[in-house]
C-alpha cells in the first residue's frame, strides 16, 4: 500500500470514478463531494465540479475523469478542465522565498522591469558560479514551457531572455560559441514556438487544452493532425507552415483547407453570402492559391509562404472530390486537370463518374492497372442486365481510348477462349466493325471446345461446336468480300462434320470419321477401317474417294493418303493392288518401298516394288532402298552398276560381311 485516505466522512458510497493524475496524484468523484484531488503525502484539494452553490449535487452523473499522461482531464456537460498538479518547476520558480537560481534570475528581471538598480547587481551574483546562469535560464525556460497563464509565461520567459543578455556577454560561459548560438538560446527559441502553438490551439475558439508534456507525445504532426480530424484545416495549414513541418504535412494541411473552402462556399448560410455569388473558376482560383501556399489571409502566427514549389501528388485531386461532393462539378473538373499524379488523377475521376477522361489518363500514363480500373469502376456502374452490359460495351467502343478498348478485346478474348462468355468479345469487335476477327475467335473457340477434356457428353460437346460454327459463319456473312473466304472455310468445316456424323452413323463405329478430325484424317480413318471389316472394304473405298472429290483433294495427296492408311493398317495385298492399278503412279513407286521396309515386310515384297524401278534414273533410289532394307550385296551391285566409288565405299563401311569386302575390295 503506498498510500491511505479515508473518505468516510464526506461520502459514504464509493467513488462513481477514479484515475490517475500524473504519476502521483489520485483523483475521485465522489458523491457529495465532487472531484477530489490526493496527493503523494495525503494532501488533498476538493474541486466542486457536479454541486451547486449550496453543495448540494446536482447532475453528478454528467461528470468524467479522463486520465492523462501528465494531467486529469474533467468532462462536465458545460466544460473540459485541465487538473494538474503544479510542475516542480514552477513550484520551485514561485515558492517563497525560493533561493533556486531560476528564481533568483526571476526576481532580477522583475527588478530590472521595475527600474529597481539592484536588478543588475542580482544577475551578476548568479554568474559568479560557474554554470549558474544556464541553470537558471533553463529552469525559468522549462517553468513557461508548463504554464498555462500567458502573462506568467512572457515573465518567465523575459527573465530567461535577461539571462541570456548576459550569457552573451560573458566570455568565460562554457555553452559560448563563436558564429553560434548557445543551447540555451537554441532551447528558448524551442519553447518560444511551442507555447505560440500551445496558446493558439488553447483557445476557446479552438478548445484544444494540450499541456506540454502531450504536445512533445503527439509531437506536432500529430497536433496537426487532430486539428485536421476535428474540422479546423485553416488552423492545422498556419501551424504546420509556421513549424516548418514537412513538405507533405504542409501541402496535406493546405489541400485539407482548401477543401473546406470550397465546402464553405456552397454550406454557408444565408447571413454570409459574401462567397455564395462566386463562379466556380473563382472558387477554383481561390483554391488552387491556396493550395499553393498564395492565399493572401493568412494566420497572425505565421509569414506568408512564398514558395513556388509543385504541390504534393494528390493534393488537386482531394480538393477536386471535396468539390464534387457539395455538388461544386465545375470546379472539381477545373481542379482534376491541374493534378500531375496518374493514380491520384484516375481516382478521382472514377469517383466523379468520369471513366472515360480516368481511362485516357491511365491510357497516356501507359500504365495498365490504372486502365483496368477505369474500365472496371465503370462496368460496376451499371446494370447487370442485358441492357447494362449492352451500354458497358458501347460505352467502352465509342467513348474509351483505344488502349482501353484493345485491353477490353484481348481480356475477353482470352475468358472466351477459356471457356467463359464469349459474347462481350464479339460484341465488341463486331461494334469495331472487325467482322473478320470476330468470327475467327469465334470459330477457335469452336475448335478448342472441341479439344477440350470436360465432363460434357461427346453428343452435346459436338453440338455446341457446331452451333458456334454457324454462330462463326453468320459473323463472316456480315464481312462481305473481305471474309469470304473464311466463310467458305467454315461452312465446309461444317459440311464437314455433318459428313462424318453420317459415316459414324453408317458404319456404327467411332473408328471411322472421329469427331475433330481434318478432311486428311477423315479420309484416313475410312480406309483403314477395311481392315477392321473387310466385307464392306469396296463401300469404304468408295465413300473415301467420293469424300476426296467433294472436297477436291489432289489426285498427288489422297494416293499419300491412301498409301499411309493402308500401311499404316496392315493391307499390304489391297497396297500392292493400289499401286499396280497405274503403271506410273503419280507419287512414284518409292514411297511404297519405304512403306514396305518401315512395315518390316519381306525382301520378297520390296523386290516387288523396286523390280518396277527399271529406268536410269532411277538407279540412286534403287541403290537408297537397299541400303535402307540392308540388302547390302544387292546395294554393292547397284553401286557397280552405277560406277560410282563413293557409293562402293560407303556399302564396305556399312556392312559387317567379309564377302561383301571382298568383292568392294576388288573394285575399289
């Protein structure tokens, strides 16, 4: 227990409330009493705060203690008081017949303001011990710094101004330096602005009671900012430009009394009209001088700022929202065109609604996250029905920059392609009158959706392709000459795969003609399928060539078509009959070579082949096939035949045979 104090005898409930003043002081409420201030050694002060003048309580409830750091702060529903216990300090400056060399110092500048002769022989006894006087003026500085009464205040500081006369002076004060001024002086012009700003935010006007010891907590950014959150932006402007805060406290102070400005000009009531006849490009003008530290009405605490210095990025645009807020549109579009900052810039416009300027700025200002808010802020606008998002994409086409408009396409474009709503990316490009583009995503959309691994049934997977197509189809109509030739494509693809539905359906199997395949493919898959049926191998040769001729394939490919396929499936007696039904087949007899050797079939059926390839020319394949088969006595024959060394030596390299040596030996 540190301390004990009764409170029987006044009160008999206990306190309604109870906190901390300073760090050794304990203040109540108590009922009948009112406000009770103990100190350290059981001094106690009664402070009548909820009585009236009888002592007897009357609203009692309506009075709160709110501790402090330094102080106890009274909450009356009529007043807000300040309970403190007197600074040591101050106490020892004003005690009687205190011999602290503070209040010796006190009463020399008292003595010099009266005229008195003895003031000077009391200062010069303070400097006759070294450190005296700087002692002195700190104690008389430090005790100012704590009042609250503004005369005590300039005595205190008088008297450490009279100090500070003769520190100046004497040659052997340790804190002197030449070409500078000592800390005392340094500390005295610190507290000098401290108490000019702690008097200015104590007046009832502004009602801000702050000691000392909170303003060093807050420190004065902080007292800026209170005095910006509790609606006084003229105030926080003066004391943060005569505090020499920093560049964006100022310019914040100043966008925030500029804001209130152009608030006050469209609030005002009718008694004050003398700012209700102003245009808004004088509203705007006014604002803008002020935002720029120009206005001419300035506080008496600070000089007028004649800085030409760019203000802050964001400054124009928070005036310009304040602007737009109490309904002032003209001068918040006048404000937003002088903001240099794109992000600042492109808020502020979406929040006035202005998408369009919001995306042309992000546009200049190539940055595409501020686009795409833009665009973003503007669909959120709208409606979510059909004729909302008909006037979102109109509104993008005819009133968006074009890199809006090419990010809006490519976005879509790719949620399309993915599987998404495709309709705003044809939507769009169809309004940009690319009817050509617009119906290639379309149809690739098709084509992916027909590649695509879902759990949609193949039947209905396939049906949505071919609606897409036509959908693809109509949007190449809409292009005329310039996409007729992808209309064409399309509507054969179509034709397409009406065919291959038919051949599935004939043949009842998915072998044939599968679904997504090309015309190649699908011509590929018919024939070979003969080998799966062989009963109906003259119907498949026949809906093959007829499906070659409808869609005009080359007499040179459907024989590479055939020959694969037939390879390819096994049909080596249907291959032999194909490539003996022309005595010169249009693709030549090597390639079935190649096909025989690739199927490992015998030398039997390779000679077959290469026993047609009787020409001259034809010496070079015939000797390749070989080598290819590693028929390597019959390649060092066609070698000999040929003449030529090259093709000897590279036969000998080759082969492994001793026979095969010898005789390449015996021409080399």
């Amino acid at each position: 227990i540190v301390l004990e104090f009764d409170t029987s005898s006044g009160s008999s409930s206990p306190p309604r409330s109870m906190g901390w003043c300073g760090e050794d002081s304990v203040v109540m409420h108590l009922k009948n009493i009112g406000v009770l201030m103990v100190g350290p050694y059981g001094d106690w002060l009664r402070f009548p705060y909820g009585q009236d003048g009888n002592g007897e309580a009357k609203g009692s409830d309506s009075v709160y203690l709110v501790p402090e750091i330094d102080c106890c702060r009274v909450v009356t529903s009529s007043s807000v008081e300040i309970l403190q216990r007197v600074p040591p300090g101050t106490s020892d400056l004003l005690r009687i017949g205190s011999i602290e060399p503070g209040a010796l110092l006190l009463d020399a500048s008292d003595a010099f303001d009266s005229g008195s002769s003895n003031a000077d022989e009391a200062a010069r006894s303070i400097t006759q011990q070294e450190g005296l006087l700087e002692e002195a003026i700190r104690g008389c500085i430090t005790a100012a710094v704590g009042e609250f009464d503004i005369k005590i205040q300039k005595r205190m500081l008088r008297a450490a101004s009279y100090g500070l006369h003769f520190a100046c002076k004497d040659e052997n004060s340790p804190s002197r330096t030449t070409g500078r001024p000592s800390p005392e002086a340094v500390i005295f012009v610190k507290a000098a602005r401290k108490l000019r700003v702690l008097n200015a935010v104590r007046r009832p006007a502004t009602g801000f009671a702050m000691t000392s010891a909170q303003y060093d907590a807050v420190m004065p950014r902080g007292v800026v900012a209170r005095l910006m959150a509790a609606g006084r932006p003229a105030q926080a402007s003066s004391i943060s430009e005569y505090l020499k805060l920093g560049r964006q406290v100022r310019d914040y102070a100043r966008a925030m009394k500029a804001a209130a400005f152009v608030t006050s000009c469209s609030t005002l009531s009718s008694s004050n009209q003398i700012f209700s006849t102003l245009t808004d490009s004088q509203i705007a003008e006014k604002a803008i001088r002020i935002i720029r530290g120009e206005d001419k009405k300035h506080d008496d605490l600070v000089e007028k700022d004649t800085s030409t210095a760019t203000p802050s990025p964001g400054m124009y645009a928070s005036v310009a929202l304040a602007a737009h807020r109490v309904g002032r549109r003209g001068v918040a579009d006048l404000l937003i065109m002088l903001e240099q900052s794109p992000s600042d810039k492109v808020h502020a416009l979406v929040s006035i609604s202005s998408f369009a300027d919001a995306a042309a700025v992000a546009a200049r200002a190539r940055d595409p996250d501020l686009i795409y808010t833009a665009m973003s802020a503007y669909e959120q606008g709208l409606s979510d029905k059909e004729d909302g998002k008909s006037s979102y994409i109109t509104g993008i086409v005819n009133k968006f920059p074009m890199e809006a408009v090419n990010m809006f396409t490519s976005y879509h474009s790719r949620i399309g392609l993915l599987g998404g709503d495709g309709k705003p990316m044809i939507n769009i490009l169809l309004r940009r009158q690319k009817d050509a583009e617009a119906g290639s995503k379309m149809a690739k959309r098709a084509l992916i959706l027909g590649q695509s691994f879902s759990a949609v049934a193949d039947n209905e997977k396939e049906a949505q392709k071919v609606e897409i197509l036509k959908e693809a189809s109509r949007i190449f109509g809409l292009g005329g000459k310039d996409c007729a030739f992808q209309k064409s494509c399309t509507d054969e693809y179509l034709d397409l795969i009406s065919d291959q539905e038919n051949l599935r359906r004939t043949y009842g199997s998915m072998e044939v003609a599968p679904p997504s395949s090309s015309v190649t493919g699908t011509i590929a898959s018919i024939l070979k399928y003969g080998a799966v049926d062989p009963r109906s191998v003259h119907r498949l040769f026949a809906d093959a060539d007829k499906l070659a001729k409808k869609y005009k394939i080359s007499d040179k490919r459907l024989w590479y078509v055939k020959l694969q396929a037939f390879s390819e499936s096994g049909q080596w007696a249907v291959l032999r009959n194909f490539a003996d039904s022309r005595a010169k087949p249009p693709i030549g007899i090597k390639p079935f070579a190649l096909a025989v050797i690739k199927g490992g079939q015998g030398e039997a059926e390779l000679m077959h082949y290469i026993s047609r390839m009787q020409g001259q020319s034809e010496g070079d394949d015939r000797y390749d096939l070989f080598c290819e088969a590693r028929l390597w006595k019959k390649a060092l024959e066609e070698a000999v035949k040929l003449g030529d060394g090259s093709k000897i030596a590279n036969v000998r390299d080759s082969c492994n045979s001793p026979d095969v040596h010898r005789i390449a030996d015996k021409y080399l």
